[in-house]
C-alpha cells in the first residue's frame, strides 16, 4: 500500500515539477493563457466631479 501511495505522490511531483519548468500543460503555454485571460485593454472616461452646496445644486464656475 506505501508502495502505491509513494509511487501516485511521485508521479504528481514529477508532473507538477515538469509545468512548473516548461509552462505548458496539454500544449498549451501557461503564460499566454493567462495573458489572454487577464490582460484586457479599455479607456474609461472620467467625469469631474462636482461641488455642492447645502442645497445639493451644483455651484457654477466662475472665470
């Protein structure tokens, strides 16, 4: 039974050992996977905000 358990335990050390110093699983490239997955590009535009008064009317700029 310890013979079983340690070979399993030493297959899976061998697998995680092989991803972690090639990066690619089922021939895929870790790395671009997950740059595909998280690198996303967008503009977001800002409004200023505004300053209010007690009222909560919007106080006007003046030059």
């Amino acid at each position: 039974m310890l013979v079983i358990y340690g070979g399993l335990f030493f297959a899976l050390f061998i697998k995680i050992v092989h991803i972690q110093a090639t990066g690619v699983v089922n021939g895929q490239v870790l790395e671009a996977r997950a740059a595909a997955l998280y690198e996303k590009e967008a503009v977001l535009t800002a409004e200023r905000g505004k300053i209010l008064d007690r009222g909560g009317s919007a106080l006007r700029r003046i030059h």
